[in-house]
C-alpha cells in the first residue's frame, strides 16, 4: 500500500489547524489535538513495513478493510464514482481525523474508526470526504496554491522596491526594515485568509455533498450532526479567542447549524443503522482496541462482566498480545465455538499461534480463514508465512502457491515477498529466491538493495525467460522523485 505523501490534504475533524506554510508548499490539515503515532498490528497484515521515513504509518486487515468497503460502496455508487476504484487506507493514529490526499484514496485514521460509536457516523465522514473527490477540490486547491504561490513572490518583490525606496529616501536602517516587514507581512495574511476562506468553502460543499449522498442511499446525516456536535464541545473553551477567519474548516457551530437544517429535512433522518451493521462496527471497534490499547485499558474498556462477543473480542486480542498466548486461545476456541463461520476468529487464532513461535499449530486454523474469506490475500500470505515456518519440508511447495497468489493480489507487502523468497530458497530455486527478495525490498522503498539482488537473480536466469524480464524490470526501474534517497 502506498504511503501518504501528497503536499495538500484536504480533511474531516480538523478544528484549530490549517495554516498555511511556507508560502502554500504545504497545506496541513491535521487536528490540533493529534497525538504521536502508534504502529498497529492488525488481523492477517502487520503494520505496513517500509524503510524508515517521514510521513504516516499505514496499517491492513482484512476485516477492517471489508466493513469499510460496505460502508463506501453505495456512497461512491451515489456520488457516481463506482468504477474509480476508491480505496479507504488506513492510517494509524488516535486523533479524530480523515482526510483526502488525491482522487482514488480516503484516508481514515484509526481513532475516527475507534471513536465512532455506530456506523452512521463513520459513514458520514467518508460521505463528507467523497464529496471532496467527487468536487475535484484537491485539485481546485492545487490550482489556488500555485497562484498564492506568485503572489507570494510579487509580494516579496514589492517588499524588496519599497525597502530600496525608502533607504533612497534616506530612512533610518529601522525604518526601513519596518517598512519591509509590514511590506511582506500584509500581503502574506491576506493570501492566507484568502486561501483558507476559499478552503472554508469547499468544506461545507462537501458537507452538503455529503448529505445528498446520503439522502440517495436512504441513509441518516444524523450520524454528521453527532460528530459536529463532538466537535463543537471540544472547541468551546478556545472558540472566544479564535479569529474564524483563520481556521481551514468552518467554526463547528456555524457547520452546525447549516447541516442541522440539511439533515432534519430529509426524510431519512431518524433512520437507524441494521442491527447486523452495527454489531460489525462493535467488532471493528474492539478489535482495534484489543490491539492498540494496554491490557488494563481494554479492560476498563470491556470488564469481565461484559458478555457481549466485542468485549470477548478485544479481551481474546488482549491476551495474546500481550503474551498470555494459553488463555488466549481458550477464548478465542470460546468465539470460535460461537460463530463458527466467522473467518477472523480463525484468522485470529492462526495469527495468535504463529507469533507465539507455534507455527504448525497455526495452518489449520490460517488455512479455513483463506478459504472462508475466498482467498483474502491478506490471510493467505499469513499461511503461506506458517507453511515456511512450520520447518516442514512438506509444506514448502504449498507455501510458494500461497505465496504466490497473495502477491500477485497484494503486490506491496514486503513480508509475503520475504516469506515466498525463504520458501524459494528451501525448494532449491535461488534464482526466484532472489527474484522475491528483491520484490521484497521494492516494496519496502529500498530500490537501491532491491536494483542489486535483481540484477543477481537476472544471471541465474536463461535469457528471455519470464524470470529474467521480471528481473531485467526490476533493474531498470527508475524510482519516482520522492524516493530519490533510496537510489
């Protein structure tokens, strides 16, 4: 999965950020409550695994990723974006936020999922954001930025005449830098608030975009007025000193009250979410939890007397992650026993025994979670890992099929290319052996490693054969410019 890399973002749950740096390079809408990031691990995928750089932590599972592509598919469908192929990527952060960085992904951190206590009101942000690439605002912004861009030159060159008038005029030298300084700061501040007013405007047409689309899928805005109204709370005590005309989004309860008045009128509005719906966005939420928080956290959380499957859930993730790997899988054999065609429960187990070194053990269960979810990649390279682990010879053919048709489903995860290259190297074959390491490090953005051990699998190939063109690829592949450091 690729990175979040763009220079302008255009978000949700962002209420005292916004401001716009160095002369609009950057247009960073992250919440001004962010706190650090965390690396998850989740289900079958482990947190994306890349060469050590800034930006974003990207994290996968299977479950997660399936629930939000039930969540986006009417929406897109509505906002006539249904063959675009928009993908929902998860970023892991506590902070309440998501945000759009091009026009094929949505990103949602992971607290907006954990914080969001039903569906309708993460829907409600993935409408919102819909409406900002169904609006093309990333790209009007784009265009806005580049024109503040010149004006913040002919400003700086405006200053720099005025400053040179001014010694000619025979000023003092503090007189002089006074007039250049309010010469560059008062064309600066008016191309921000004129940015960020324009950036106002598009937030509350995606707000109202989003409420169409809601209406068309015969769902509640009820779910947006709650998370405005969250907002609004948090922005009480700072909101008599804020000047509005600075912030990037509209002031909660001006937002507030525009949708309040969409969201009442439709005819949908007191609608709830199924109850089966809603039971999936409780297990989303305590597997997030189970995976994310400290053990005394999940238990504050989901106490002992709590019955439901998501507190037995988080309470199962808890355990093993945090070593009780015995009473662990007692609970989850419990789920298991419960919801027996539930593919993450089994996905749960084979993930919680191979990271407990009890590789062998883990195939069976890995091995219903694959066909249960019809081959998810995801959970096949997480097979695929516990076949080559297992230490048995047996098993190591099995391993390169699963393997093999996991990254050709998910081609970006370096640890399936590692896994295929160990079980290459078992059966013989260097030559793959060596072609799958250096996909691995490919994915992980180490093309320079990546180029090297190419250009060693080439050799062990016969010329022309399909093993030495996908080497011969890899050698010639020129990385983009952002990841020019890696050459």
């Amino acid at each position: 999965m690729e990175r979040a890399q763009a220079d302008q973002r255009i978000g949700w749950g962002d209420r005292a950020g916004g401001a716009l740096r160095a002369a609009g390079r950057v247009l960073c809408l992250a919440a001004a409550t962010s706190l650090p990031l965390q690396t998850a691990w989740i289900g079958a995928a482990q947190a994306q695994e890349t060469v050590p750089q800034k930006g974003p932590q990207t994290i996968q599972d299977t479950e997660i990723e399936a629930l939000l592509k039930d969540y986006t598919r009417p929406i897109l469908k509505a906002a006539g974006l249904a063959q675009q192929n928009v993908e929902v990527v998860l970023i892991s952060s506590r902070a309440f936020n998501a945000f759009v960085a091009d026009g094929r992904r949505i990103f949602v951190n992971t607290g907006a999922l954990v914080d969001s206590v039903t569906p309708n009101q993460i829907i409600g942000v993935l409408a919102h954001e819909t409406g900002h690439i169904a609006g093309g605002h990333l790209a009007r912004m784009r265009e806005q930025i580049a024109g503040a861009q010149t004006m913040a030159i002919v400003a700086m060159l405006l200053a720099a005449g005025g400053v040179a008038a001014g010694a000619a005029s025979g000023m003092n030298g503090r007189d002089v830098g006074n007039v250049g300084a309010a010469a560059v700061s008062a064309p600066q501040e008016m191309i921000r608030r004129s940015l960020l007013s324009y950036q106002r405007g598009e937030e509350s047409a995606a707000d109202r975009s989003a409420v169409k689309y809601l209406n068309a899928t015969g769902q509640s805005a009820k779910g947006m007025l709650e998370t405005f109204e969250r907002f609004q709370n948090d922005q009480l005590f700072i909101s008599q000193r804020v000047d509005p005309y600075v912030l990037s989004h509209p002031m909660a309860r001006e937002r507030i009250g525009a949708l309040e008045q969409l969201a009442k009128s439709s005819p949908y509005y007191e609608v709830k979410d199924p109850p089966a719906l809603q039971a999936r966005h409780d297990m989303m939420r305590a597997k997030l939890i189970g995976f994310m928080e400290r053990p005394e956290a999940v238990a504050r959380r989901y106490p002992p007397s709590d019955t439901s499957m998501a507190a037995q859930y988080a309470r199962a993730i808890s355990a093993y992650r945090f070593g009780n790997i015995d009473s662990s899988i007692r609970q989850i054999d419990a789920l298991i026993a419960k919801e027996p065609s539930n593919p993450y429960f089994q996905e749960l187990k084979g993930q919680a025994l191979l990271e407990a070194g009890r590789a062998g053990e883990a195939i069976a269960p890995l091995r219903k979670a694959v066909q249960m979810t019809n081959g998810a990649p995801l959970i096949r390279a997480m097979l695929g890992q516990a076949l080559v682990q297992s230490g048995n010879q047996a098993n190591t053919q099995e391993a390169i099929r699963e393997l093999i048709q996991a990254t050709q489903r998910d081609p970006n995860s370096p640890s399936a290319w590692r896994s295929l290259a160990l079980a290459y190297g078992r059966s013989g074959d260097t030559a793959n052996a060596d072609l799958a390491s250096a996909q691995s490090y490919f994915a992980s953005g180490d093309f320079k490693l990546g180029r090297e051990l190419a250009a060693r699998a080439r050799m062990k190939f016969p010329q022309g054969s399909p093993g030495w063109l996908k080497a011969d690829d890899l050698v010639n592949f020129k990385p983009p410019a952002s990841a020019a450091n890696q050459r």
